[in-house]
C-alpha cells in the first residue's frame, strides 16, 4: 500500500471555540478537512463559521439546513454532504472527527501508522475514546460511554461491504479525546432537546419533552453518573495542546 490520505468529515453546529481545536489537532495530517455546519434550523449562529474558514488551505467548509420533512434534524443527510466531498479511492480514508473531538499528534500517528499497513479487505476500524465529564477534569467510563468507537473511519473504495462489527480491527493503542459532555449544561440540554424531537428515544416510551428531562437529569443521558455500571474518575493525563490553547475560553481554566 501507499501513503494513506487521510479526509476528515466534519459535522458541526454552534461549534463555538471548540472547532478551533479541533481543526486544528487534525489539519497538519489531513488531505482535506470538510466542516458541514448546519441543522434543522439552518447553519451555525456563533462563529463556527469564521473560525473555520480562518484556517483555510485544507479546510472546504460547507453550509446548510438538514431537516426532515417532519423539520427535525437529519444528521445521515449531513453527513452524506461531507462524505460525498471526499474523493473514492482504496488508499484514501475517511475520519468522522466531530467538531468537539480533538487528537494528539502521537495518537493520529499511530492510526495512520495501522491504516497503511491495513490489508485491502479491511475497510473499517475502531478505537478507544476518552469522554470528559462536565468539565476537561474528569472522565466518565461504562454504559452508554464505551471506549471503542466502532466504524468512525472507513477505507474509502468504491464500495465498502458491510461487516460485522465484532469483526472489525481495533487498534487498542489509539485514542481521542471528547469534549462534549464537558460543555455547560445548557448545550447539552438543547443537544437532548434536538435528539428527543428526532424520535431517537421513542422506544422509552416518552411523550412530552418534560418527562424525557426529567429522566434525562436524574437517570438517562444527562444524568449519567448516576446510572448503574457508570463511574466518574479525575483525569490524570495531558489534555492535547489545541484544546489547552482555547481553554480560558471555553471553560475559564487552564489546563
């Protein structure tokens, strides 16, 4: 195999500060980086956008409304836009880097390290991910906060099979780091607000959206700590550089 060129899709909206680091963890490494900025109410309102397109170069930034025809949120159609920018070949991957997901250089070199050594038949791979918890200090493991991310970056031929996800390679030594449930509570308030109105919670039997809050607060996604087989613990690591440099203004600390 060749030198793997490494897309990153991007969805992205009211990114805020954290699409900087973001952007930035993953731009020396990357052939292209597309941010598709958009939701069911049209393209971000803060400076997502202007923080994206300051980067320039690598960064194709995309804008745009992704609804159904129920006007709620269509995450898969935003996705397809960013996914369809990037060109078809067997040496070309794709990575899902959300805009509130950012890499350390070792972790990124590590992956690309796997990709290049990957036989042809191997179109999708899985990693650990490491989510802080309310603020960049602590991590919460268990549950719904897996550590492998499973298909989040795909080989991109020009038709993948579908496999099996027990079956898909696993590079146990790569990581990156989630920062979204470390936002304030009002963001993950309106992210819970944008997934009930999409239905993804039917099946808890929920019908208006104070019910699901409620749950959410005290036993669901929200209130994740105090589900059974969850744990909350300090973070003891490094936090990568582009997210030290946009923490002041992200969460008024230093890290």
């Amino acid at each position: 195999m060749g030198k793997v060129r490494l897309y990153i899709e991007m969805i992205a909206y009211n990114a805020g500060p954290l699409i900087t680091a973001a952007i930035e963890s993953t731009y020396p490494y990357a052939e292209q980086i597309i941010v598709v900025d958009g939701s069911a109410y049209g393209p971000s309102t803060d400076e997502t956008a202007f923080r994206a397109k300051s980067f320039g170069g690598k960064v194709l930034y995309i804008s745009g409304t992704f609804a159904d025809q129920d006007g709620v949120w269509d995450e898969k159609s935003q996705r397809k836009v960013a996914l369809a920018a990037q060109p078809l070949s067997v040496e070309n991957w794709s990575l899902a880097q959300d805009a509130d997901e950012v890499w350390k250089p070792d972790d990124l070199e590590r992956l690309i390290g796997h990709l290049e050594s990957a036989p042809l038949d191997d179109c999708y791979c899985a990693f650990r991910t490491t989510h802080f918890w309310k603020d960049p200090f602590h991590v919460i493991t268990g549950e719904f906060w897996k550590k492998c991310r499973p298909q989040m970056v795909s080989r991109l031929g020009p038709a993948n099979p579908a496999i099996d996800l027990d079956l898909r390679p696993y590079f146990e030594d790569v990581n990156f780091y989630h920062y979204g449930p470390a936002m304030p509570m009002e963001r993950l308030i309106w992210r819970a607000r944008e997934y009930f109105r999409r239905g993804d919670y039917k099946a808890l039997g929920f019908k208006t959206w104070e019910e699901f809050l409620d749950y959410h607060q005290g036993y669901g996604w929200l209130g994740m700590e105090n589900s059974p087989g969850t744990q909350i613990t300090p973070f003891t690591g490094t936090h990568p550089g582009p997210v030290r440099k946009i923490s002041q203004e992200v969460w008024g600390v230093d890290l």
